[in-house]
C-alpha cells in the first residue's frame, strides 16, 4: 500500500491511497544521457524567479546535464519526471516555466517560503500527477480554467497550510476529473462547500477541506462520492443537520471529521451503514438527542470523538461490545445521564476513555480492569461515588498514566490507604474539586513515576507531609483551596524537576492519548508541557518564606497567595530568573521589596499587594510594567514611577497646587522623594533656561 503525507494545522497524517500506488510509483532511473535544452532553460527560468534559492544555484550550473540536478530526476529517454524540491528554504514566486516539462508527473515544492499565486500552467498541466505545494505562503484564488480544458491527468492535489481565498467555483475544477485526492485545508476559503465534487471527480477518495471559511450546510452531493474513504470538513462556519444522504451513499468511508463547525441535529441513523468507518468526529458542534443504536454497526470503528456538543440520554444506547477496534471514547462536555454501561468494558483495545463534564453516576465497575491497554482515564465532573472503591479497582488498569476523577465523590474522605498496588506508570493524578475531607494521603508517595499532583479545591486539612521528598519527579504541585496549616515545608526546596533547568520529564514524552484540558481553551498534549507550578494558595500556612527558595530555579509559577506567612520577601526568590508568574498577595510579610525582583525579565504576572511591606517600590526594571494594582493594601509602600511618567509630561515646574492634584491621583508615593524629585527638576528646569 502507497501512502501520501497530507497535513493539516498542528497535525500530520498519513493518507492510505491504495489507487495511487501506481502514481506515486514513478521510475526512478538513472539516464544515460544529458536533458533537452529546452527543459534545462525551464528550470533555470524557475530559479531566477526565486529570491532564495536555498543553494540550488551552486548546484545547477548550466553546463551540466540537468538531470544531474538536486532535486530533479528524468527517466531513461532524458525526460525530466521529477522535481522534489521539500524543504529546501526556498522564497519567490513560482514560474509558470514549470509547465513547459512536458513530461513532469511529480512536481513537490512543499514546506518551503513560496509566495504569490498558483501557475495555471501547473494546474492544467497535460503531464502532472501529483501536485504538492503545501506549507508556503501561496495567496490569493484558485486558477479559472476555461470551459474548454480537456480532462487533466492530476491525481494528487496538495495546496494546503497556505493563505488561498476566495470560493470553490465548478470553473476551478474543470477538467480534474481524474482526481483522487484534494488537500485544501487550512486555507482561507469561504462560501459553500461545493456540490460538484462528486460529478467532476468521480473517483475521489481524499477530500479534506478542514480549517478554512465555508459556510452554509453540507451539500447532499457529497453522498454521490461513492469512492470517497476520507471526508475532512472540520473547523469551518458550516451549519444545518448533517444529511441522510452522506451516509447513504458513501459506504467506503473510512474516516469522518466534521469537527468544529455550528452543526446542529442528531447523529442520523443512517450512520449504521458505514460499515467500514474508522474514525468520526464530530466534536465542537451544537448537536443533540440520544446517540442511535446503530453506531454499534459501525464495527470498524478506531475512534469516536464528540467532545463538546448538546449529546444527552444514557450511553447504553449503544452496544459498544461490537465495537472490538474502539480505542479512543471522547465524549467530555455533553449532557449524558446514567451509569457507565458495562459493554464500554468489552472495548479490550481501548487505550483512552474521557467521560467527564457529563451527568453520569454511580460506581465505578470492576470491570473496567478489563481494559488492560487503557493509559488514558478522564472521569471528571460528574456524580461518581466512593472513591475508596474507585481506586481499589483502577488499581488493576496497570498501564494507566493519566487519571483524572476530580469533581466527583462530593463531601467525602480521601481514603486514608497506606499503599496501593498498581499505578506504577502514573504520571498525571488529578483528585482536585470533590470536596474530600482528610489529609494528604500516604498513598500517593508510592506512585514513583508521578509528574503532576492536583489536589486543589478539597477541604484537606494538616500540613504538607514529609513523604513528597519520595516523588522525585514531581514538577507540578496544586494545592490551592484546601485548609493546608503548618510552615512551608523546605522539602519542598529540594525538588529536582523544580531546581534544574534542564531536567525534563524522565518518562518517553510520547502524546496524551488524548489531550488534558486546564480549561477549555487550553489545552496540553504532552506531559512536559505543563508548566513547572508550585501553587499553595488559599489556605492557612503560617511563618516565613524559607530561603532555600531561590534553588527552584526551573520555577515557572509560584503561588503563596492568600495565606498567613510573615517575614521579609526572601532575596533568594530573585533568583528565579524562569519566573512568569509570582503571586504573594494577601498574607502579612514585612519589609522593603528587594531590588533584584526588577530582574525578572520574563515575569507577566506579579502581585504583592494586601501585605505589610514598606519602602520604595523598585524602579526601572520588570516592576514599572505592572499596574499599582500589584502593590495595593500595602500602606507604608512608597513609590515615584507613575508620578515621574507625568511630570516629565510638564513643560514648566509645576505648581504646587498641580502636585497636590497628582498626589491625589496616586496611591503609591513617598512624599518626600516627589519632593525632592521635584527640586532637582526645578533646578534642571533652571538651568536650561
């Protein structure tokens, strides 16, 4: 089986075009003598036309034989069939010179910085088979080709990751009647999805025409595509009910994603029919009702994706026991109600399940030790219970990495287990929003391999434990909103993921089964990319900021708000030069603010304000970008940055009255140094007169 790289944004994907297999199979034979003249001056027409030229020029010199060429290959009568020429930092426009290759099947300029339209040349080329100027920057509309282009040997047409506008116009498809696969997407095409697919091109296969601006609703057309295996459509303005007549006719699709659109309705019924679907998305839509029972036919299935959408009625619906390739369920943010059905277990391939932000209830089912592939768990946000029964039986889905079950088990105790077995490669633990009663519990400090820790939003009460010195991979501790008392632990000054720099996630940092959403716009693909976080806030912690602080040198985001710590603002935290966020608000620290904070170029939050410091607020640094919001409820604050902005505003000395009217405007200034601030500029005003 031959397979064509396509690409969409953010994600490549390997097409499977069986029927291109003697397309893409092009000889590739050395020739025995030079080429035509005439085609060696087609292609030096090309490369003067390119303001860079990534190197070609050194290699294609006019006195040699152009076959020779990087990037051009002839078969054996000196016919030039190939020009690949991927990825080589090329910039310009391309000429229509290319065209006169009269024997050109194979033409690649993709992954490059190519500008200005597309050649019609190329378009209507008598010889090309396979066209790929993805990922450039190409603009403006497709070629119109007149009505009387006879019918193009094209198979393979790639012209996406570009800036292309305008419609899709039946003018721009004539003559592309042996096309088998488009790849338009992301794009900047507007107006309707068209209808004359299926008419122009009867044999295609391949229609992705995702992230781009068509609008309107399905054509029923597209159902006449009784060839197409991939039908991609996702991130457009498209709206209405997907129509009956997609699944009527399209028995060989494969793959489905009409993800990200304004679709509305059911999933229709006919969908039964597609007997050989592997994919559907359908995901980040406005679509309803209960799911059919005949997805269950649908035996082929690899993934179902309908994550944010109206779904609602109970998942026993459908008999997912039919459904033996299912690795991937994502229904997160619908209205499900019920329990989990037992025959979601029978998917023993299934390596991800998320469940959460629906209605479901109940326990957890033994059964789901069943899933023995499972790395992916989301259950979060909806009315589980038990949680002690919960993780005695997850303990038994030993390849889980990721488990997150928080908004679930409300006003109940964290079990207080000793040791649980299982879990050995759990890297991603959310337990936050339940809220569970009870301590930070021993268990945790067995799961060796733990990168993440969320805890946030419970009412856990007692100090932070010594145990978490044993998760020596932890770079991401939640805490916040709990009831947390005693010191900050210095323990928790010896985290290595957080002191060094360098030191990344320890485990394969392979993707997410499917990726963790912190909210709904964000979202992580890979374990290490969560940001390195230590938030402690809103609870009761008490005594000072220890000064080992200033060995979390890898510290992106750090988070004592809202507690009861005393003491100075510690030097050492000016060491933390990776620092975006720092927040210290609302506890009762003491002292002047240490210089070295202006250092921290790379801080875009900051916030000390409700404490009790006193002194100048450093100038000429980091701190000037924040608004004196940062520095607000500290009385004894003092500070001339704003007042000196509008000062120097003044063409004259201002007068007393104007400086009584400015510090009324300003919470945050020192008397005196506006007093002295203004002598010396009287004195410099002085002078210069």
């Amino acid at each position: 089986m031959q397979t064509h790289h396509f690409s969409n944004r953010g994600h490549s994907k390997i097409l499977h075009i069986p029927s291109l297999a003697l397309v893409l199979l092009i000889c590739l034979v050395s020739p025995t003598s030079s080429c035509t003249e005439q085609e060696k001056a087609s292609l030096l027409q090309f490369l003067a036309g390119l303001s860079q030229d990534g190197g070609l020029a050194a290699s294609w010199q006019h006195a040699t034989d152009c076959c020779q060429w990087a990037g051009i290959t002839c078969r054996q009568d000196t016919t030039i069939t190939d020009v690949l020429l991927a990825s080589k930092g090329l910039e310009g426009h391309v000429s229509e010179s290319l065209g006169n290759l009269t024997g050109l099947q194979h033409l690649n300029l993709s992954h490059n910085s190519l500008s200005g339209g597309l050649p019609l040349e190329l378009v209507s080329s008598s010889s090309i088979l396979v066209l790929d100027i993805s990922y450039n920057q190409f603009n403006g509309t497709l070629p119109e080709l007149s009505a009387s282009t006879p019918a193009q040997p094209l198979k393979v047409l790639n012209i996406s990751s570009n800036f292309f506008t305008g419609q899709f116009t039946s003018t721009k498809w004539k003559g592309m009647e042996n096309l088998v696969a488009l790849n338009a997407s992301n794009n900047r095409f507007t107006g309707q999805v068209p209808t004359h697919f299926c008419n122009t091109s009867p044999d295609i296969s391949v229609l992705d025409l995702s992230f781009n601006r068509f609008s309107g609703s399905l054509p029923q057309g597209l159902g006449d595509c009784s060839k197409m295996i991939e039908l991609r459509a996702g991130y457009n303005d498209l709206s209405g009910t997907i129509p009956d007549e997609l699944f009527n006719a399209t028995s060989n699709l494969s793959t489905l994603d009409l993800g990200g659109n304004n679709l509305s309705g059911k999933v229709p019924d006919s969908i039964g029919q597609l007997k050989k679907l592997q994919e559907l998305h359908l995901n980040n839509n406005n679509m309803s009702g209960e799911l059919p029972s005949a997805v269950s036919n649908c035996i082929n299935l690899i993934i179902i994706d309908l994550k944010s959408n109206n779904f609602s009625g109970e998942l026993a619906n459908v008999n997912f026991s039919n459904l033996h390739n299912l690795k991937t369920l994502d229904l997160l943010y619908n209205n499900f109600t019920g329990k989990v059905p037992e025959s979601i277990y029978s998917c023993s391939n299934m390596t991800a399940l998320r469940l959460s932000g629906n209605k479901l209830h109940g326990q957890l089912s033994p059964r789901i030790g069943d899933l023995k592939y499972l790395t992916f768990l989301s259950l979060g946000k909806n009315s589980f219970k038990n949680i002690t029964n919960a993780l005695h039986i997850l303990q038994s889905c030993r390849n889980l990495t990721t488990l997150l079950i928080g908004q679930n088990f409300i006003g109940e105790h964290m079990p207080e287990l000793e040791k649980v077995e299982g879990f050995e490669k759990l890297q991603v633990l959310d337990i936050g929003g339940c809220p569970l009663f009870g301590k930070m519990p021993l268990w945790i400090s067995n799961l060796a391999n733990l990168e993440v820790l969320v805890l946030s939003n419970n009412k856990l009460t007692g100090s932070i434990p010594a145990w978490i010195k044993a998760l020596k991979h932890l770079f991401y501790l939640d805490v916040r909103n709990n009831t947390l008392t005693g010191e900050i632990p210095t323990i928790l000054m010896d985290m290595p993921t957080l002191m060094s720099e360098n030191k990344e996630a320890h485990l394969d940092p392979r993707l997410f089964e499917l990726p963790v959403y912190k909210s709904p716009s964000l979202q992580y693909r890979i374990p290490i990319a969560f940001p390195k976080v230590l938030d402690l806030s809103n609870n009761k912690f008490t005594g000072e900021i220890p000064l080992e602080i200033g060995q979390l040198k890898a510290v992106l985001s750090l988070n004592f708000s809202f507690n009861y710590l005393t003491g100075r603002i510690p030097q050492s935290i000016c060491n933390l030069t990776n620092l975006l966020v720092l927040d210290l608000s609302s506890n009762n620290l003491t002292g002047a603010i240490p210089g070295a904070l202006n250092s921290l170029n790379f801080l875009s939050g900051f916030n000390i304000s409700n404490n009790d410091l006193e002194g100048p607020i450093p100038s000429g640094g980091q701190l000037n970008t924040f608004p004196n919001s940062s520095f607000d409820g500290n009385p004894k604050l003092c500070g001339s940055i704003s007042l000196t902005n509008v000062i120097l505003q003044y063409t004259r000395p201002p007068e007393n009255n104007e400086i009584r009217n400015l510090l009324s405007q300003l919470d945050l200034v020192c008397s005196l140094e506006v007093l002295l601030f203004c002598c010396c500029w009287c004195d410099s005003f002085s002078q210069s007169r």
